[in-house]
C-alpha cells in the first residue's frame, strides 16, 4: 500500500532530541497499516550527522533539511514537499498511537467536504497517561470560542485535506503556531472533533517553550496577527484581553528580572492596548521598583 497520509515533524535532530525522534518516527511506521509517510523537516546546525545521513537513507522517511532553525519554518517547508492526499503533523518528541492515522482519515473518507479532522489524545506527565481534553467533542459546536478557552490543536491531533489546506495554513509567527493555524482553520474550513485519543504528548521529556522569554516575546506579534485574520467581533475582544495580557506579563517578567526600562515599555504598550487600562495599578508596582537601589541589569 502506498502512504496516503504525510506526518511533518520538525525536529533540531540533536543528541537530546534523536532518541525522542527515532521514537516519533517508530509511532508513525508501526501499527499504523502503511498509511503513513514521515517527512521530517531537520532544521538548524545543532544536528547530529550520522542522524541526518540514517534519515536521508531511509527509503520509507522522506528527509529535508533547512539552515534555519525554527519549528515554524521548518513545518512550512515541509509541507511544500508533501503529495499525498492528507497530511499531519507530529512534533519531535511526541507519538501516535496505534490505529491513529485510521481513526483520523475515516471522516476525510466518508464526507469529501471535511477539509480537517482534530482529535483528543493523552498528555504524559510524570510517567502516567491523562486524557488531554474532558468534553472534547463539545468543541465542535463552536470551535471558534472554544479555543479562545482551551488551545484545542495539539502536535499529532490533526489530519488535513492537502487540496483544501494549503501551505498558507502553516504560514505562522515563531509564538504560538498551533493556535494560529487552529484559528484560520476554524475560520475558513470545515473541520471534524472527534473525542478518540490519537497521540501522546509527552510533556515529561519537552522543552517546555511556552513557558520561555524567547515564545512570550513572540506572543504579542502572534496574537495580532491572528486580529488581523478578521474574526467576529466576539473572537477579536477575546484576542484583544489576551493581547493585552500577554504584553502585562513581560512587563512583569522584566521587573522581576530588574529590567527596568524594558518593563516600562512593555507596561506604556500594554495601557495603550485595548482592555490594557485594567492593568493600570500595576504600574505602582513599577513606580516602587524605580526608587529601588538596582543591583540587577536595567536593560537597553
């Protein structure tokens, strides 16, 4: 049988990472009844050779390789190779579980007008297995609300129609991907929650980047882009408070790192934003910080 389905997974292919890749891999290729193809998309100069070159030899992995590091890019370049009928994506240290690219292409089958279908799967923290989503199939009434409250995609919990679903969906900033592409989705396409587990998410062995300075500082820019997709006007005062919020919190990261100029800045941006002004008694919090004697950096 030939693979009908493309897994993207992006991946840096360091020492770290390559026994959580061979892993990724594994989950796609065994149990999965031929349906799937790896594409993994090795991106920057951290890689181990001799794990570029067992990829690049692999007659049933199809292997890119990008100088640019970044999981953003490096899942949009990927796609832009991809000729099968579906695709997914699947980040470097997490699984499918067996039977899942079954699962997941039965509705793409059964009705041609599904352009995507997104599933529940299992979220592994300290070594045990806990559904990821309670009430997942609820989503489907309103997908649109829905992720404004919970970040609905996760790596290995979606399957897209590559006619429908172009490269342009993976065109995302380098914070908060996922959700962007959840939104434009939802925007524009017809999708299918289905509350049956496909993956595994492993977060006992991920670098945790939501949690980093480098993602919060890109989370200002991502979620203005997602505004400028044009979303009702309920979406978009949902996606103004998280705006303003997400400038709030690296003012408030700078302050407790004594960086005070670049608090300021991000606490002025934050009251000029709209539903910024509920964090104007934050600011004496910086106005006691300037009267401090500072032993830390104060910032550019």
């Amino acid at each position: 049988m030939n693979p009908s389905v493309s897994v993207i997974i992006p991946t840096c292919a360091d020492v770290s990472r390559a026994p959580l890749l061979w892993r990724a891999i594994g989950s796609l290729l065994s149990d999965q009844e031929g349906l799937i193809l790896p594409v993994v998309a090795v991106n920057g100069s951290r890689y181990v050779p001799e794990v570029l070159e067992d990829l690049r030899r692999r007659r049933d992995i199809r292997c890119i390789y990008l100088d640019d590091a970044g999981t953003a890019s490096a899942r949009l370049a990927a796609r832009r190779v991809i000729d099968t009928e579906f695709f997914g994506i699947l980040d470097d240290d997490d699984e499918y579980l067996p039977g899942a690219a079954k699962v997941q292409i039965g509705p793409l089958l059964r009705d041609p007008s599904t352009d995507a279908v997104v599933t529940n799967g299992y979220r592994r923290e300290n070594g045990r297995d806990v559904l990821n989503f309670s009430g997942f199939s609820a989503f489907q009434r309103d997908p649109l609300m829905s992720l404004m409250e919970w970040a609905w995609l996760n790596s290995g919990g979606l399957l897209c129609r590559s006619e429908t679903v172009s490269s342009s969906y993976l065109e995302s900033p380098r914070s908060m991907e996922l959700t962007h592409m959840a939104l434009k989705l939802a925007l524009t396409r017809k999708l299918r929650f289905l509350d049956v587990p496909t993956y595994r998410w492993n977060r006992d062995t991920q670098e945790l980047q939501s949690g980093s300075k480098h993602y919060m500082e890109g989370a200002p820019e991502a979620i203005s882009r997602m505004m400028a997709m044009k979303p009702p006007a309920r979406i978009k005062r949902h996606l103004a408070r998280k705006y303003a919020d997400s400038l709030h919190s690296l003012s408030d990261w700078e302050r407790k790192e004594g960086n005070y100029r670049a608090a300021w800045r991000y606490h002025l941006r934050c009251l000029l934003s709209p539903y910024g002004i509920r964090y104007l008694s934050y600011t004496r919090h910086l106005l006691h910080f300037a009267h401090e004697p500072k032993s830390a950096n104060c910032g550019p």
